[in-house]
C-alpha cells in the first residue's frame, strides 16, 4: 500500500512510501491529517551543524545518515505553533536523545558497567546544574547540558524543576534496562508497561508542549482526567506503535524490552499473536484518544471564562492538546522514513550503521 508522507509538504517532491500491510493504520493515514512546522528546512540544517559542533556524531556519519533519520522531521510534526527558538532547542534534545539512547545500547552490547555508570551519574549533576558541564570532556554530557541551558530559559523555576524531576526518573529507567538487559531479564508485561512510560520519557515530551504554547500549565489542568489522558494516549500509541516497528530489530539485536517480547516470554504468545495483541492495543489507544480528547477540548472552552488570563490559558490548552494529536501522525510517519527502523538494509542487523563504536568509547 503507497501513501503520500507529506500531502501538503513544503519540499519541493513529495515522498511516497511503502507502509507494510502489519503497520498500516488507515484510521491514522485518514483521520489524523500530517502537519509540518514551517521552520522545518532550517531546523534539520541546524541541527545536523549543531551534531557536528557537539561531536555527538562523526562528520561522515552525519553526512551520510543524519537527514534520513528524520529527527527533525519528528519533532516537527509534533510541536506545531511552537517559536522557532523553542522548537530548534527540542530538535537539538531530541537528536541529543537518540544518541544517548544509542550510546546506552552499546555500554550494553559491550558489558560497559563502568562506563555507563559514569555517565549516568554525570547526566544527573548535568541536569541539575547545565552551566558546570557545558564543556565536559564527554561530548554527551556537554550537548546534555547545552540542551538543557536552552530549555530552562522559555518558562519559569517550576516548569523547570519538574522537568528535571522527571528526566531524573528516565535516567534511572534507563539504569533499570541496563540491568535488565546485562542479565536476560525479561520484564512481565506489566513491569515493562511501567518501565516504558519513562524509558519512553511520556512526562518529557508533554512536559515540552507547555513551552512551545508558551504557557505553563496549571497542576490542576495538568490532572484534568480528559487533559492527563490524552496526554498519556499520546505517548503510549508511540511507545507500543514504536514496539511493534521496531520488533524485528530487537529481536535481532537480542533486546528484552518491547511488548511483543514481553508477551511471548511470559504470556506464551507466539510471534505472530504477540504482533496481532500489540496492534490491538495501539488500535485502542487512538479510540481512546478520540474521547479523551473531546474532553480535553471541552476543558480548554471552560477555561475561557472572560478574563484575558483565562482566554490565554484556553488558547494554550487548546494548543497543547492539538499537539497530543500531531503526534499520533507524526510518529506513525517517522517509523516509516526513517532509517533507524530499516533493519533489513544493514549489513549487521544488531548493529546500526549510524553508530560509531569507536566514539562511543569502544576500543
């Protein structure tokens, strides 16, 4: 089945790609029309130079891989509306985040307790205090640090310090799959559900759509059941559509977090009904949306109470949830573009070829 990846995209080609008959979701292709923050061109250039200036990645691995990889692309689908500055610092943390996520699956490849261990607690101290690492001797904890020097700055010491809470509590998830990876733990099915709402960073990625609304939100908005499940909605469409793509590769690479390996190890499934439950239950997740949804919006109206706060507040909400949305086509399309998920055309299909081992400390 080919469908168009960009309709309405501002390159000057539009792109045509294959969606393999397991991952297509019409309801997505139909019902969640793709959108692309116009600062788009200039946000996958900056960013691709800003991996350079970071050395986060060797100058021909950039050159040859960096666009296909579609970072860019993702998150400008995602943070629609946001300030050119807001979103080109949450490009540069998101790129920032798939090296680190790379890094972190070669300390465990290669048993690397010592090293990892070092650099999780040198992204803690970073997280706290940015400005003392911006020019570490590990270009992964000083890009950490730049990102984080750049997203502190757009709202206020409240907004920052949950964010830094929450990304306190990825990095010990993170600590948790090197455990459990180092030692064949396979997690059950709810132990993984729970481990991958933060190794996934769900609060990091919503905590993100307040600053490019340019608005904090209120705890109490936050909570709101339709505005906290749509937000979570969101996220676990990503992180379960995320296991079904990328099963193949993990599986290959000897992984033992995902969904559908969770579901064959400890509920007996076999591949192909662990494939059919996962996609069960990312099916779920958009129907669910759409009702969590209407009462988000129907939230933001109830905010609007005439007063130019309110009014303001409402506007942001409205924005915030209209972003929850973007995400669901903008992660469907960047598991389809991108190269990170192209197992089949690498020579290792456990190693990726945009992974530089010798930069990542390897000897």
């Amino acid at each position: 089945m080919f469908v168009p990846a960009f309709p309405h995209s501002t390159s000057p080609t539009t792109t045509v790609i294959a969606v393999p008959p397991a991952l297509s979701l019409p309801v997505i292709e139909t019902d969640f029309p793709r959108q692309l923050h116009p600062y788009w061109p200039r946000l996958q250039e900056k960013t691709r130079s800003w991996l350079l200036e970071k050395r986060l990645m060797p100058a021909d691995k950039v050159e040859e891989y960096a666009d296909g990889l579609c970072y860019t692309d993702l998150m400008a689908g995602y943070y629609i509306g946001a300030p050119d500055e807001v979103l080109q610092a949450i490009a540069d943390y998101s790129a920032w985040f798939f090296v680190w996520d790379d890094r972190h699956d070669r300390d465990v490849i290669h048993r690397r307790a010592t090293a990892w261990r070092q650099l999780r607690f040198q992204l803690h101290t970073a997280l706290d205090s940015p400005r003392d690492h911006l020019h570490h001797r590990d270009p992964l904890v000083a890009g950490f640090a730049d990102s984080m020097v750049r997203l502190y700055s757009f709202l206020g010491k409240k907004w920052n310090a949950r964010f830094a809470c929450h990304f306190h509590a990825v990095i010990e998830a993170y600590d948790r799959e090197f455990h459990n990876r180092t030692r064949g733990i396979v997690p059950t099915v709810e132990e993984y559900l729970e481990l991958r709402r933060l190794t996934f960073a769900h609060r990091i990625w919503t905590d993100l759509l307040e600053p490019s609304a340019r608005h904090e939100i209120p705890a109490g908005v936050r909570e709101h059941p339709g505005y906290r499940r749509a937000a979570l909605l969101s996220q676990e469409f990503a992180a379960w559509y995320n296991d079904l793509c990328s099963l193949p590769k993990e599986i290959a690479g000897d992984e033992v977090h995902n969904l559908g390996i969770s579901l064959i190890h400890h509920e007996g499934l076999t591949l192909e009904e662990a494939v059919t439950e996962v996609r069960r239950r990312v099916e779920e997740c958009i129907a669910e949306f759409l009702v969590a949804e209407k009462e988000a919006v129907h939230l933001a109206d109830g905010l609007a109470d005439g007063t130019r706060a309110g009014h303001e507040l409402s506007d942001a909400v409205k924005a915030c949830v209209a972003n929850m949305r973007n995400w669901f086509s903008t992660v469907y399309w960047f598991h389809h573009e991108s190269g990170r998920y192209r197992v089949d055309s690498w020579d290792d299909r456990s190693t990726p070829p945009y992974v530089n081992n010798e930069a990542a400390g390897e000897k």
